[in-house]
C-alpha cells in the first residue's frame, strides 16, 4: 500500500520554480544580447534597453533564489540537506547511483527507489547548482563594467584580467547552452521517473507530496 511522503518543503518548491523561469528568461534574453534577432523600429525604440533590464531582474532574483535555497540545505529537511547532493559518499549510495546510472544509459533495468532525489539526478542537480553560481559570477563581473570601481566590480572584477572580457562572455555564453541542455533533459527524465515509478514525481514539485511504497524503501 503506497504511503503519503512530505518531501519537497515550499521553499524548496518556490526556489525551483524561480529558477526555472529565471534560467528560461535569461537564456531568452542572453541569446537576444549575444546575438540580436530583432531590431527597434526607429530612434526612439528601446528593446535592447529593455532585453537588458529583463536580463538583470532575472540575475538579480536568480541570485536570490540560489542564496536561499543553499541556506535551506543547512536548515532543511533530509531531502533539502546538503547532504542528498553527494549520495556516493556512502556503499549504499554508490550502489544505487550506479544502478540508476545503468538504467539512464539502457545497460540496465533495475531503478532504485527513494523519497527524494535518486543518486544521478542528485549529483546533477550538484553541477547544475556549481553552473549556476559560475553563470552568477560571470554575469555580475561582466555587469560591474558599467561602474569601475562599484560594488558587483570591486566583487568580481579581478577576473576581468585574468580570463578577459571576451573569453568570459563565451564561457557564460557556453554554460548557458548546458543550462537549456539539462532543462530539457530535466522534464523528459522527471516524466520519465513518474511514469516508471508511479510516485508523483511531476504533481509533487506542486504539492511536496510523493507516493512511496514502503516495501521499496
């Protein structure tokens, strides 16, 4: 008989949110400042201006988002906890990130069964996580440019002449595309989770509630 799990607690579940669209709105806007599609009609029109100022609110509220939810890994429950990031810390959770990782790669059948985060999508989210605070780097050094000497250039400006301008932009540019990869990949395996599992997978992202039958645990 499957059993009511509280997993996903609501800042774990506001700050997914946030990210998802901020990582949506930033590529959108990024892709449209790297590489304009569209051009003002006329002097007076201002969408540069505006694609820009929607870039900066959204990195502004990613970094947000990415504080708060790295603090909640120290405060939070078991399947918040910094912890459930490096499962491959114990034999059982290297087993299970292995077999986990035969059943992604079609080499095996066998899934294993958590309340939260199996062990490959928790590493991933690991990366993804380390992606995000190099885009929050990145964009804020490239940001501070405007003002010489103000607090995001005093922040992240050294690295300005240690890697250059140029080569910075590419590198946010590059993990850009590695953010819209995994959020692809991200729907289609927690789709695939749910329908593998039967476990509320996509609804408890809403919720916070996962289905879990105990004999699997």
């Amino acid at each position: 008989m499957l059993e009511i799990h509280y997993v996903w607690q609501w800042p774990v579940r506001i700050a997914h949110w946030i990210n998802a669209l901020c990582i949506l709105t930033l590529s959108i806007t990024g892709i449209y400042i790297g590489d304009p599609f569209s051009i003002a009609a006329g002097s007076t029109g201002y969408l540069m201006g505006w694609m820009r100022l929607v870039h900066f609110v959204a990195a502004y509220l990613l970094l947000m988002s990415v504080i708060t939810r790295i603090i909640w890994m120290f405060i939070g429950n078991q399947h918040a906890s910094w912890r459930a990031f490096i499962p491959w810390i114990t034999p059982k959770g290297r087993d299970n990130f292995f077999r986990m990782l035969r059943y992604y790669t079609f080499t095996g059948n066998n899934i294993s069964h958590e309340s939260g985060h199996n062990p490959v999508a928790a590493t991933a989210y690991l990366g993804i996580y380390f992606l995000l605070i190099i885009q929050i780097v990145s964009g804020f050094a490239l940001y501070g440019q405007f003002s010489p000497g103000g607090f995001w250039d005093s922040a992240f400006g050294w690295l300005l002449p240690i890697v250059g301008n140029q080569y910075l932009r590419l590198g946010h540019h590059a993990v850009m595309w590695l953010l819209i990869g995994f959020f692809i990949n991200h729907i289609y395996s927690a789709w695939l989770m749910d329908i593998k599992q039967k476990n509320g997978t996509m609804s408890g992202i809403f919720s916070g509630y996962r289905y879990i039958d105990p004999e699997d645990l």
